[in-house]
C-alpha cells in the first residue's frame, strides 16, 4: 500500500481534473438523432409475429389467430399470453419441432401431456388441421384453474398449443369465447402473409394546431394512444406542442 495515492492527493488530483474548460461551442446532436431513428422498426418483428389488435399474426411461419373483445396480447420470443375478463389467461406456444415429429398421434399427446393428467379427450380438426384436446382442474400459483390443452399439428414437425386457464366459476361464461380463440387458428395464405405490416417509428414536425390528442389519433394503436404520444416525446399531460418542432410518432 505504500504506493497507494494519500486521501489528500486523490482528493487534489479529482478537483484539477474537474476544471477541465467547458466546450466553448457544444453540440446537441438531437437532428442526428432524429434523423437515425426516423423509420425504426417499432414493435414486433415478422421474425417473432406481430399483434395487431386482438389479432396475432406469423408472416415468417404462416399462422394468425384471434382473440375475443376484452382481451389483450403480450408476444414474447417463448410464447404468446392472452389476458381477459374472469382473470382468464390463453397461453400460445410450440411444441419443439424434434418433440412434434415424433408425435405419431394428435389424440395419444394429449392424452399424455401433463402426466395424463387430462380428461375427455378426444380429435378436433381446427380448419382442416389434425388436433386434439383434453381438460383438467388444476391447482396453480393464482389458485384453482379450469385447464383446457388443445394441439394442433400444423405441419410435421410443428405442433402449435393453446392452454386455456380459468377460474371454475368462470368457465362456463368463457367457454364459447375460448372455442373461438381455437377455431380462428388458420394457415395465412401467401397474399396474406406478404400483407401483415409492421409498426415503425417516423418523426413528424409540428404544424400550427396540432395537439397531442390529435397527433395521438393518427397513430394505428388500439388503446393508450396519448399515453404512448406522451411516452414516446418525453411530455407530460396537458404539454403544448410548440409549431416547427419535431416529434416522433408511430405509422404502419
């Protein structure tokens, strides 16, 4: 430690540092800025899906499904989440494509998944797509849930899964609604894949008579529009919007 600096001197040494002279001329980069993240991508990637809405859809691997009114999609990289009245929850995932070409029998996964822990099971066809489901009352971390599994084998060797969970009480109102949730799974045909758009971020100036509100509008989400403005331009509520000034939105 002899070597090591006394308190005194590192104390001395920080405050001539400190006086380093201000840039006489400082430079904002803000344009570059702008300029850089005008056309971003801004939300889902076509390499993960893309929700629009209630709806979900797969460019890459051809598929959409819907949900009902009331719910909302959260996509992540390992699956697909729902969330809807009675704390209902769909789960949407797939079945390792090593795992789903070895499955010679819709019926017979079904029947085994969970430990075989699933009753009445029998094949669906969901738009001509072999499939099966199976349903089970289970205990889980959020307490008694209603489970209903249905597998739809969309190719070889790729076997998709909705897992439905509600509340006992709340499934009989929920039911006709989680049935159209599997039966709007369908393959996009090519016309439709080619058509599923992105979101990207574009930066705007401020026209005389603009408002947050009214730029808010314009923007292709389904809710939260001006929180998302606000968000996104780093405003507060009831911020006016100064004419010549740019802004970043989000179009298709």
């Amino acid at each position: 430690m002899s070597t090591h600096p006394r308190t005194s001197d590192r104390i001395a040494q920080a405050i001539t540092l400190a006086r380093v002279p201000p840039n006489a001329d400082p430079r904002v980069g803000r344009e570059d800025y702008l300029a850089r993240i005008d056309g971003m991508l801004w939300g889902d990637s076509p390499d993960e899906g893309v929700v629009h809405g209630r709806v979900f859809e797969h460019p890459e691997l051809g598929f959409r499904f819907e949900v009902p009114p009331g719910f909302y999609l959260i996509n992540s990289p390992s699956q697909v989440a729902a969330h809807g009245p009675d704390r209902t929850v769909i789960l949407f995932n797939q079945l390792m494509q090593k795992e789903a070409a070895q499955v010679r029998d819709m019926r017979g996964y079904v029947s085994s998944w969970g430990g075989g822990r699933l009753r009445g099971v029998e094949r669906i066809d969901v738009n001509g797509l072999e499939a099966a489901t199976g349903s089970a009352r289970s205990n889980t971390s959020e307490g008694v849930r209603d489970v209903r599994l249905v597998a739809i084998r969309f190719a070889k060797d790729r076997i998709y899964r909705f897992l439905f969970l509600t509340p006992p009480e709340a499934t009989p109102r929920r039911s006709e609604d989680l049935r159209r949730v599997t039966y709007s799974f369908r393959a996009l045909t090519e016309a439709e894949a080619k058509a599923v758009k992105t979101l990207k971020l574009r930066v705007m100036t401020v026209n005389p008579g603009d408002t947050p509100d009214k730029l808010a509008g314009i923007m292709p989400l389904e809710s939260y529009k001006l929180d998302w403005f606000l968000a996104l331009n780093g405003l507060a509520p009831g911020d006016k919007l100064v004419p010549g000034t740019k802004v970043k939105v989000v179009t298709p």
